[in-house]
C-alpha cells in the first residue's frame, strides 16, 4: 500500500513538472511578447505586465527545481532556506518595480500623454486572460493533490497574473473604443496594486519562513503540510 501512494505521488509529480514546464514557457513567450509590444506603443501597463512575468518566470524557476528535487531526491532540508532567499529577492524586485511603475505612471498622467495602439499587445492580453486561468486551475488540483504549499501559492501566482491580464485587457479595449489617453497610466496603477499584493506576501514569506499562500486562495491555509513544501 505505501509503495502503491509512493508511486502514486511520484506521478503527480511528474505530471506537475510537465504543467510548470508548460507554465514557464507561456511565461517567458508573455513576458517577450509584451515586452515588446510595449516598446512599440509606448504601454506603461504592458511594461508593468511584462516585467511582473519576467519576475514570475524567476519564481517558477525554482519551483520546478524544487518539484524536481523531490522527485529525485530524499532530503528536502535546503528547499526551505532556498524559498526564503528567493522570496526575499523576488519581494524586492516587486516593490521596486511597483515604484517605478508609479513613477512612470504620475509622469504620464501629469504629461497627459498615452500610448498607441498595439494589435500584439492585445492579443497576449486575451491570450494570456484565457491561458493563466487554466493553468491556476490545473496547479491547484496538482497542489491539492501532493499536499504542496509551494504549488499552491505558485497557482495563486498564475491566477494573479490572470487578473493582472484582464486589467491590461481592459485598459487596450477601452484605449481603442474611446481613446482614452489617460486609461493606460490607469491599467498600470491598477497592476501596481496586484504587484504590491504580491511584494508583500513574498516578504512575509522571507522574514517568518512560512510559504508563500496568498490571500485570494482561502482553502490552500488548510492544506496539510508536507516535506514538498
């Protein structure tokens, strides 16, 4: 029986490896992509989307060592002091980015100026607004499954970044239906917020060691803990 649950958590292990592989893929095309887009319209919150991704891909990173560490290995005791360490980078990435974008943002709205249209920064948004909800979904099952804090908080990540893209959706659409010059400095203050949400709990993490849970997933508190987390 317990070879039968071990070679069953070995199996959701490797399928979560496949699902975060999936993840980081999507994440580094999105950040580029958007990256890019927003070099050529000038996009405060397409900047902000895609450097927020580019932080996400780092979190993911060790994520999918962790999850791999797992699967090949009996000892767990670094995975912990890793986490605590990149969550202490990874929290001030976020505020200094939250900063700048801020910055960026006043400087924008007091300059009245907006940005142009941008075809391939709207479609990552819808892109990205129907795929990072998927994938929230399928790492939270995984999570649940394997009893993994750190899978858990790495779905509530996703589905931050989905309602990050839904913002950016939002603030394109209404750019291009009104020509709103002031709604892109809005998108972007309206993803400064999601990103200081996630400053926060990354920093909370770093100073107690706890894993990083966020708020927006009230059950994942209740979920057992586990040496995958």
């Amino acid at each position: 029986m317990a070879q039968q649950a071990e070679a069953r958590r070995i199996s959701w292990l490797v399928l979560a490896l496949w699902v975060e592989t999936a993840s980081l893929l999507w994440i580094l095309a999105e950040a580029a992509l958007s990256g890019f887009a927003a070099m050529r319209a000038g996009s405060l919150a397409l900047s902000a989307f895609s450097a927020d991704s580019g932080i996400e891909f780092v979190s993911g990173v060790i994520l999918w060592v962790r999850l791999w560490w797992e699967q090949s290995h009996p000892d767990h005791g670094w995975v912990d002091r890793v986490e605590r360490v990149s969550s202490a980078l990874v929290a001030g990435c976020l505020f200094s980015l939250a900063g700048f974008i801020s910055f960026q943002a006043g400087q924008a709205l007091a300059m009245r100026s907006g940005m142009l249209e941008s075809p391939l920064g709207l479609a990552v948004a819808v892109a990205s607004s129907l795929v990072t909800p998927w994938l929230a979904f399928v790492k939270r099952r995984l999570g649940r499954k394997l009893h993994s804090q750190a899978l858990l908080g790495d779905a509530a990540c996703s589905m931050t970044c989905a309602c990050m893209a839904w913002a950016l959706l939002a603030g394109l659409l209404l750019q291009w239906a009104f020509g709103w010059w002031w709604v892109d400095a809005a998108a972007a203050l309206g993803i400064v917020a999601f990103v200081l949400r996630e400053a926060w709990e990354s920093a909370e993490a770093a100073w107690s060691g706890a894993p990083h849970l966020h708020h927006h997933l009230p059950d994942s508190a209740s979920e057992p803990p586990s040496s995958s987390s």
